[in-house]
C-alpha cells in the first residue's frame, strides 16, 4: 500500500474537518430550537396567567393596558392589541 503524501492528508483532514463543522451546526441548530420552544411555551403559560389576573382585577388591567401602551411599538402589534398608533417622529 502507498503511502499518502501530504497533499492527500490535508484533504482528508479538511474532509473531516467540514464534517465536524456540519454537525456542529446540526447539533446548535437542534439546541436553539429546543430553547425557542421552551421560550415559547413560557410566553404562553405566563401570557395566558397574565391575561386571566387582568380579567379579574381591574386596577391590574388597567397597569398592563398602560404598560401595552407604553411599551409596544411596532405598528402591527398596536393594531392588533386595538392600541391607536404611535405619533411618527421627524428623523
């Protein structure tokens, strides 16, 4: 059997070097969508316990409609939420 020179090893090498890379991504890939779900469950149970409290108390209804206001942004989000737009500033 031959041996290899060492132009052949380098190429194995980065092979193996673009393999380790791809799984690396696989496996970042699978850890970031397990952290978005997880998050995304938390929203939802604390949004939905969030939404029951304000239901059945009026004072903390009325807090958390005046942090909505004061805090969402985006203009799709305030339409959604029934919020009147933000006043467009100049720059």
């Amino acid at each position: 059997m031959a041996r290899k020179t060492d132009e052949q090893r380098l190429t194995e090498l980065q092979q193996a070097k673009d393999k380790l890379a791809a799984r690396e991504k696989a496996i970042k890939a699978r850890l970031a969508s397990k952290e978005r779900k997880i998050r995304n469950r938390r929203i939802s149970i604390i949004g939905a316990v969030v939404e029951a409290h304000a239901e059945r108390d009026e004072q903390f209804h009325d807090y958390l409609w005046t942090i909505l206001k004061n805090r969402v942004i985006r203009d799709a989000d305030r339409e959604f939420l029934g919020l009147p737009p933000l006043p467009k500033s100049d720059g």
